[in-house]
C-alpha cells in the first residue's frame, strides 16, 4: 500500500500524457510553449481567477506577489506556524519578518481572532508595519476566508491564499481567490494537483499584478528583453509540465470527488473516543491533500500501522515558531493549538485511486489500536 500513489493515476490517463509529452517535445518550445498558455488559461478559468501564471514552484509563487508588492525590510507578514516552511520562508527572503499566529483547533487553520490580536500586538509593539496575511489551505480545506478577509480589509493588508495543499477546494462554491488578491498552489508530485517535477501557479483577478509579476519572473524584463527594469528572477513553468498538467486538470474534478467519497467512508468508519477526525469549515469541500486524524497515542498508533505495513505521515512534527531557522522570529502570542496539534496529528494513506479494500483494512487497522 502506498501513502499517495501516483502510479494509478500515470496508468489511467497514459496514452494522453504520452502524446502530450511527445508532442511537446517535438514541438521545441521548451520555455513559455503554447501548452504553458494553454493550460494557464485553463488553470485560472478552473479556479475562478481572472489570470494564472505558471512559476518554477510553489515557494516561487509566494515570493513573486510579495516582489511585486514591495514588501520588505520593516514589514510584518502573518501566517501560520503550523504549515509547511515554504509559507514563512518567503517574508524573510525579501526581508520582511514572518509573524505567526495560531491556528484553530477544529480545522487546522488560520484562527482570526488570533490573527486579529497578533496584527494590534505588532502595532502595538510598533516596530513592524502590517502588509500582508498569507492564509494556508491546510491539508486540502479552505481556510475561513470571509473572516479573514474583512480583518485584511480592515487593516488595509494584502491577503495570499496559499492553496499548495488546497488548490481545488471551495468555501460556499468559491475558489480562494474569490477573496484573496492572490492565490498561489503547487505541483509538487504530491499535492492534489501535481506534475511530474517542481512547478507553481499565482492565480489573481488584478491585472496590473499580473504584468509586474510576468516581468519579475522573467528577469525583471521590460517592454524590450534585454532592459531589465526591476530586479527579478527566473521562475517559469516548463512547456512539458504544462503538457503534462493539461492532461491531469482534465481528471482533477473527477479526482477530488473521489477523495470526498474516500474522507467520507474514513469519516465514518474512524469516528471515535480516541480518534478525531477532519472537521471541514461549513459550506467547504477540501481537495484532501491529506487526511489527518488525532490521537492521544500517535507515535504508538503510528508504529501499530507500521507493522501491518500500511504507511503513514506526521504533518507537521514541529510548528515553524519552533524551528531552527525560525527561532529569530518570535510569535508574539500564545501558540499552544498549533504546539498540541504537533504532537496529535498523524495523515493516513490518500489518494483517489485508494480502493474500498485498503479503505477498509486501514479503518481496521486504526480503531483495533488502543
Ligand atoms: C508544498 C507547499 C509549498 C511549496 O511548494 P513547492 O512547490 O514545494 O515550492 C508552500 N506552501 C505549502 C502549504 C505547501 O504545502
């Protein structure tokens, strides 16, 4: 049994990618080909944005907005601790400080009340200014963005959904973005929309963005290629990831369905005095990245599916106010949630391509253990 197989899904839809690589290759548009294009229209028209931008990978695609934007050196920019690195890491590249807020303890998410009084803290404490909030689609659900938003209309801060993991949910049949100036995701093989090597998108409905980020991408180019008007950098999505993404957007509807109907089966099947299972903010659906579940006994549950070999993963062991890297950064407020989740949550095995019968061996398996 695999944690996400990949494999099931190159099988079901071989033929297309196939030719799509082949063709992309005899094409010899290797950079910014007509597929990239292509599929980045058909990108922004799935996730409801008016543009999509293909990047080299979904770290870059957290960076290009904050480049675009301005944001640097004695400016604030809040996000979760509890989330992969790639979300703090990008303040401190362009110089601004990472400020992290806790999360709320039902989805994992962003908590704006916290967020709230973490951004009047910093004013407070006046050193920093507030810019920008970069919200996190954790484990696939979307984070509460009608309350986060009006908090970032408030102070007046820019607010990036960060959907590495999440791109594809919805929140009352709205995309991130409905709310967010930007969303950016992943193609990370592992995430819910994945190719076959590093890739990223920044979906928006502002236009202007879209020219400044399309210029930083490329080097900071101007009207003429070799005026360079802005420092930049190289971030561009390959023809052949685009081929190759082409042909998986066209199953990612159908594939996010099936993970709704396998977190439905685990919902039900796990449920339990020890065992916690997702709780999806109302009116969601999650695109299912992961599916996470706590237990008082997580280390011991995990070597207790490790012997009936099915594979398992601690998302995240360590929240980011706590990391090496992170230690200059101190959350100014409490982050006991995000410090406990730490060492509760354990991900099970999930993928559409998951059958009924390792659905149901690993349900089995997880409420046998006491
Ligand atoms: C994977 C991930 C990223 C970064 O994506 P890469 O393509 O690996 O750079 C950013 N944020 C979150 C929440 C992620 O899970």
């Amino acid at each position: 049994m695999q944690f996400i197989d990949l494999q099931a899904q190159r099988v079901r839809i071989e033929e297309k990618i196939n030719k799509a690589v082949k063709d992309a290759i005899e094409g010899g548009a290797y950079i910014m080909g007509p597929q990239l294009r292509e599929f980045e229209a058909q990108l922004a028209e799935f996730g409801q944005a008016c543009h999509a931008i293909g990047c080299a990978n979904g770290t870059d695609a957290l960076a290009l907005p904050l480049m675009a934007w301005g944001i640097g050196e004695g400016d604030a920019v809040f996000c979760p601790s509890f989330t992969f690195c790639a979300t703090g890491e990008v303040a401190p590249w362009v110089g601004a400080t990472p400020i992290f807020v806790d999360i709320d303890p039902a989805t994992y998410n962003l908590d704006p009340v916290q967020l709230e009084k973490t951004i009047l803290a910093v004013q407070e404490q006046g050193k920093l200014v507030p810019k920008v909030v970069i919200a996190v689609d954790l484990f696939g659900q979307p984070a509460n963005y009608p309350e986060i938003k009006s908090i970032c209309d408030r102070y007046d801060l820019k607010l990036i959904a960060d959907s590495a993991q999440g791109f594809g949910c919805t929140l009352n049949g709205k995309h991130p973005v409905h709310w967010a100036d930007v969303a950016t995701t992943s193609f990370f093989p592992a995430k819910p929309l994945g190719c076959y090597g590093d890739g990223g998108a920044v979906l928006t409905g502002d236009e202007e963005l879209v020219e400044v980020i399309r210029s930083i991408q490329v080097h900071g180019k101007g009207k003429d290629k070799y005026d360079n008007v802005r420092i930049g950098l190289n971030s561009r999505l390959d023809t052949l990831q685009a081929a190759i993404l082409i042909e998986k957007l066209a199953i990612f509807a159908d594939e996010i369905e099936k993970r709704n109907e396998i977190a439905a089966r685990y919902n039900k099947g796990l449920r339990s005095n020890k065992v916690s299972v997702p709780h999806v903010i109302e009116g969601g659906i999650s695109s299912w990245a992961q599916y996470t579940i706590e237990h008082p006994d997580r280390n011991g549950l995990q070597a207790h599916l490790k012997e009936k070999d099915i594979p398992t993963a601690i998302y995240y062991p360590i929240p980011l106010h706590r990391q090496t890297a992170y230690k200059d950064f101190p959350a100014p407020l409490s982050m006991q949630v995000s410090e406990e989740k730490a060492s509760s949550v354990i991900s099970l095995p999930m993928h559409p391509y998951l059958d009924r019968k390792s659905q149901d061996k690993i349900i089995d398996a997880v409420t046998s253990f006491n």
